[in-house]
C-alpha cells in the first residue's frame, strides 16, 4: 500500500512539473502574439482624390524608419 502512495505522489509531482511547463510556454507564447508591432492605420481618401493620395504622407512617415511601413491600394 506504501508503494502506490509513493508511486502517486510521484506521479502527481511529474504531471505538475509538465502542466507548469506547458503553461509557461503557452503564456510566452500568448504574450509575443500580443505584442506584436502591427497596428493597421486605415485611410479613406475623399471622393475626388486619386489612387495616390496618400504616397506623400506615407513617404513622409517612412523618412526615418529603420523598417518602413507598407501602403495596400
């Protein structure tokens, strides 16, 4: 009776050391998806504007930028 005391202390102990383990992973995982730098700016031109109005104000804002961001037309 004293074995399959130790034998289930012991396997609790393994399954609290995997489940901490997972769930560490999964937050640091969560917790870079989160983070992530993209943040999508939508710009609507007016009605008499063309297909390149905002070029200007993207090159401008992408003037000093190390890793510059994209227009979608």
């Amino acid at each position: 009776i004293w074995l399959w005391a130790i034998f289930g202390g012991l396997m609790s102990i393994v399954l609290i050391v995997a489940s901490l383990q997972w769930s560490n992973q999964n937050v640091s995982e969560l917790t870079r998806h989160h983070n992530s730098q993209l943040s999508p700016v939508i710009m609507i031109p007016g009605s008499l504007a063309t297909e390149n109005r905002f070029d200007g104000l993207v090159s401008e804002i992408n003037r000093h930028r190390e890793n510059p961001h994209s227009l979608l037309k």
